[in-house]
C-alpha cells in the first residue's frame, strides 16, 4: 500500500463574500438586466459563502481576451503551485531533493513548458524529476491523481510522489454569456490549489494514510454532461442539468461493487471524502449510497467557506478530514467525478 504522508491546501489571498459576487457576475454578465432574478436565485441557493479569486475583483473587467485571462492564470498558477508544492513537502518532514515524481492536473489554463516545470524550476527540484501533467479531467482530477500516484508508487515502492492541483476558475468567466450554465458555474465555482505528498511502501516515511485499492469508471453516452467548449474566447462551460441524475444512476452500484471487492459494506465505511459538486450532487452522492447523517459534513463546509475548487477541492476535503480527524476509525473512500462523465474511487484506511 502507498501512503498519504501530507496535504497541503493553498487560497489566493483575494477573499470575496457571495453577495459581492454576485453584484460583480451581474454587472459583467448581465448588464442588461435580463435574467438578474435567476441569476441572484442560483448565487443565494449554491450552499457557498465565500470564495477566494486569483486577482482582486476589480481587474477581471480589464482582460481583455483569453490570452490575457490565459497570461493571468499563469502567473498565478505557478504562484499558488508553488506554495502548495513547498508547503506539503515540508507537512511531510521531507526535503525538496526528496521528490521523485511531480503530477500536476488542471481544466482551467494552457502552459507549455506545463505548471509542473515552471513550479519545478522555481523550487529547484532534482533535475531529473519526473513529470506527469494532466489536463481536462476537471473535477475529477484530485481523485485520479491520488489514483495514478498509487499506480506509480506500486512500480517504484521507494519514491515519494507530489500531487498538485492549480485551478483558477475565475480566470474563465465568460462575460458574453447569459446561459443557464454559465450563471450555474458563476455561482459555484472559486480558484484554489493544493498538494499532496505520497510515498510506497518501501519509504520510510510511514505516517498517514494508506491507499488500499482504487477504482475509475467513465460512463457511456455522456461527453455532453460536463466539460468546456474552447473557442476564441476561451473555456465556455458545459454543465448539463442532468449531473445529479447520472449520480443517482451510476454511483451507488459503482461504489457498492467496489467495496465488495474488499469485502466491505457501505455502512462500514466511517470516512466519506467526497468532491464539493453543489447541493444537488451533494443530495445525490447522500441518496444513492444511503450516508449515514453528517457523513459528507467536512464536504458542506468546504463548499460554503470556498465554494468548488474543480480537481482541488476534493484534496481540500481531504486535507479538512485529516486536520479534524487525523485518526479516523476504520476505512475511508474519497471520490470525485468529472467530465467524461467519469468517476473515480479511492479505499482509503488509516
């Protein structure tokens, strides 16, 4: 089994109530007036009080195109990489010369040499650190990173890997666009970041916990239920209404032939890491795996103190359950899903 040794979460520093956002989505988006009642529905009803923006509110009426918002996103990126890359090296009681491998996963920005590199270079990692950028599996990401570590960290028993996830989602915002998905992700979506140390099972470090088993699932038909469409003016969103319902369709069964691979039961799982989706997937992943209450608590509140996070938000989850409960009784599962539509599973154990 591979270990997660540390988890280090990382915020820009431009903090934002909801109400202030809202103000600020109108007056880009709709400052026509059209749909503003829909509009203040969506932001008062998306279960999130405050979210953290990779520049100050007032320069995102100045980006003029998407290679300005593309300039800005990496600027940042490499920032907060940066500092969540540090960070958790450091929660792990590691050196920087200590990491072998770095995976970076994003859906909000493009960068070649990728943020890995840049985030490399400016740390001074090993030269010949591996690198694994990945890009496009959007809310999946955090999930799937842990996964592909594991995977990696079964070949090489003796290396510690980083995970790190950038995404800075204000850095999309279309403001030509009143559709219902664009006000949909304008009331959800918030820029975070975050990293996370692992290490096989022939490193000495054994503090954390441990990866048992993981489990990726990609669902037919359904390319059109979550993504983007890139065009001259960036990243459009495409979130179909259909999300919860595909949750309730595939999820429990997905999640209750996994745990039977191991032998577990729903009801033996006594730690729930779940991906922030909104209320309604929420109130989804609670219905189809019949949670018990308070299961998917650390998950709410991530989700009202920053709002969705994309890939970090799960790893932002993860490091709240173990900063609360370092030593939860029992397994755990941490899942997420994402475009694909896909899902991803991971059974932890501490």
């Amino acid at each position: 089994m591979t270990r997660i040794a540390a988890v280090r979460p990382a915020l820009p520093p431009y903090r934002y109530p909801q109400a202030e956002l809202t103000d600020a989505f109108e007056s880009m988006c709709l400052p026509d007036g059209r749909g503003t009642a829909l509009l203040r529905r969506l932001h008062a009803n998306a279960g999130v009080s405050y979210r953290h923006l990779a520049l100050p509110l007032d320069k995102y009426a100045v980006l003029e195109d998407f290679g300005a918002a593309n300039d800005a996103w990496i600027a940042a990126a490499v920032d907060l990489g940066a500092e969540a890359v540090a960070g958790a090296v450091k929660d792990a009681g590691l050196a920087l010369d200590d990491v072998d491998v770095l995976m970076f996963t994003t859906v909000t920005g493009l960068a070649a040499p990728s943020i890995d590199a840049r985030v490399a270079l400016r740390l001074g990692l090993r030269e010949d650190v591996k690198r694994l950028p990945l890009f496009g599996l959007g809310c999946v990401g955090g999930a799937a990173g842990i996964a592909r570590l594991h995977d990696y960290l079964k070949a090489w028993p003796s290396h510690v890997a980083v995970l790190l996830s950038v995404e800075l989602c204000s850095l999309t915002l279309q403001r030509d666009d009143s559709s219902l998905p664009n006000l949909v992700g304008g009331a959800l979506f918030g820029d975070g970041a975050a990293a996370v140390v692992m290490t096989g099972s022939e490193h000495p470090l054994a503090s954390g916990p441990s990866v048992v088993a993981t489990r990726s699932r990609l669902y037919p038909d359904s390319e059109r239920v979550m993504g983007w469409d890139v065009g001259a003016g960036g990243f459009r969103i495409v979130l179909g209404a259909d999300v919860p319902e595909v949750v309730r369709t595939y999820l429990g069964g997905d999640v209750r032939e996994f745990l039977a691979s191991y032998g577990l039961t729903v009801p033996e799982i006594g730690t729930w890491v779940s991906h922030p989706g909104g209320p309604k997937v929420l109130e989804a992943v609670a219905e189809t795996l019949s949670l018990r209450p308070g299961a998917l608590d650390h998950t709410w509140k991530s989700l009202d103190a920053v709002g969705n996070l994309s890939s970090s938000s799960v790893l932002h989850v993860l490091g709240d359950t173990l900063k609360r409960h370092p030593s939860p009784e029992g397994p755990g599962v941490l899942l997420a899903m994402g475009p694909g539509f896909c899902s991803e599973l991971v059974l932890l154990e501490w």
